[in-house]
C-alpha cells in the first residue's frame, strides 16, 4: 500500500521551498520582530523570503485576525487594483488603514507604494489605504517592456547604489505634506519616499537579493 502523501501547510510553509531543497529559516529567535506580508496578491514569496533572510518572522496576513500579532507590515507589489478590490472583499482596507494610521510600521513596495498613497494621477477610482502624503503615477516609466533593472542610490542606504528592479512601475508625481522625505528620484521622479513609519519604493528591493531596504526595515522594528 503506498503510503499517504505527507501533507505540509501552516503559518511558515513557503510553498515549494521544502522540495525544492530550499526552506526560509524554519526557527526564528523568540525575539525575532513579526512581520506581516499582505497576502491576497502579488509577489508575496519574495517579501517573505527576503524577511527571513532579514532575521524576522514572516507572517502572511489575509484577514483581519492576521494582523494582531504583527510589529510591522509589507504590503508587496503585484496589481493594485486586484489587491485594492480584495482588501475590500477581505473586509480588511479599514482595519489596515487604522493600524498603519496608529503607527504601524508599513514598507510598500511598487503596486504597495500605489496602495499607500493618498491620491492617484488618474480619473479612474480604484481603493487605497491613503496613509501616505504623495500622488502617484501608476505605470509612469511606460508599459511591461519598458521595465528595467538598475542600481539606484539611496539616502540612508549605506555603501553601494541598491540593485533593485522596476517592474512597470510608478512613480511619485507630487508630494503633498510638508513631512515627507524623498530618499530617491530617477529623472528628477521620487521612488523612495518615507512619512514618519511609512515608506514606500517604486521598484522591487524584493527580487534582487539586495536586502538592505529590508534589513532597515526590521532592525527599526527592534
Ligand atoms: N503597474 C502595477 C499597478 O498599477 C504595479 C506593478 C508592480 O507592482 N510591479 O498596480
């Protein structure tokens, strides 16, 4: 008789890591921060992968619930428009907005850094977290093809330029409060720009294995 099949599911199963060969750090330190990666799409693997690698201890968030025990949260690229309507159907665009507004440290990334923002450059409505102070340009930089890789300097990112990717990307347009810092720009455009606990990148830190925005990330959360 063959045996069943072993089944593998749970908090920290990454999908195909185990058969792969691969597997995320299966024990994190008792004081490792809990990060949440918003979960519903998007390159969410990507996010908890470089998490791991950051010493912290990813969570997916789906609902609500997820939220309770997170000291952070990434909310991953993707489309932000299929995201925005599943935040909505989750029921979870509320809840977010007011843990991120009562000071949740959120880091989103290309369609998050569409999410975060509190005003879009377009006619057409599509929901938003808007916790953060910028209006943004959804595929400022053209269409797929005209996405690049490039190293980019950053302001509070020591040593060399960060290789990061832009994958039909945005870019801020304008910046509308006073307190918001622009930590990049490519042709005079911020793509790195933080507000108090909230930053956000127009490209992808998440796939080229340079982890240092992510390392920032959770060392502030300690
Ligand atoms: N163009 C996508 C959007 O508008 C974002 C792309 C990405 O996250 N790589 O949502």
């Amino acid at each position: 008789m063959t045996p069943a099949p072993v089944r593998w599911s749970g908090r920290d199963w990454v999908p195909g890591e185990r058969l792969s060969g691969r597997t995320t750090a299966p024990e994190f330190p008792a004081d490792a921060p809990v990060v949440g990666v918003l979960a519903l799409q998007g390159d969410v693997l990507e996010h908890l992968r470089a998490l791991a690698r950051c010493g912290a201890r990813p969570v997916r968030v789906r609902r609500v619930a997820d939220l309770e025990h997170v000291d952070g949260l990434i909310v991953p690229g993707g489309e932000s428009t299929t995201i925005g309507k599943l935040l909505v159907r989750a029921e979870l665009l509320e809840p977010l907005r007011e843990r991120i507004t009562g000071g949740l440290p959120t880091f989103g990334t290309c369609a998050g850094m569409i999410l975060l923002s509190r005003e879009l450059d377009q006619e057409a409505p599509q929901p938003l977290l808007g916790v953060l102070g910028v209006r943004t340009r959804r595929n400022a930089f053209g269409r797929q093809v005209d996405s690049f890789d490039t190293s980019l300097a950053i302001a509070g990112v020591a040593g060399e330029p960060m290789d990061v990717s832009f994958i039909r990307a945005p870019w801020v347009e304008e910046v509308l409060d006073g307190d918001v810092e622009v930590l990049a720009s490519v042709d005079g455009k911020p793509v790195v720009v933080r507000q108090g606990h909230v930053l956000a990148t127009a490209f992808h830190p998440e796939v080229t294995g340079d982890d240092r925005l992510h390392q920032r990330f959770v060392d502030d959360l300690r």
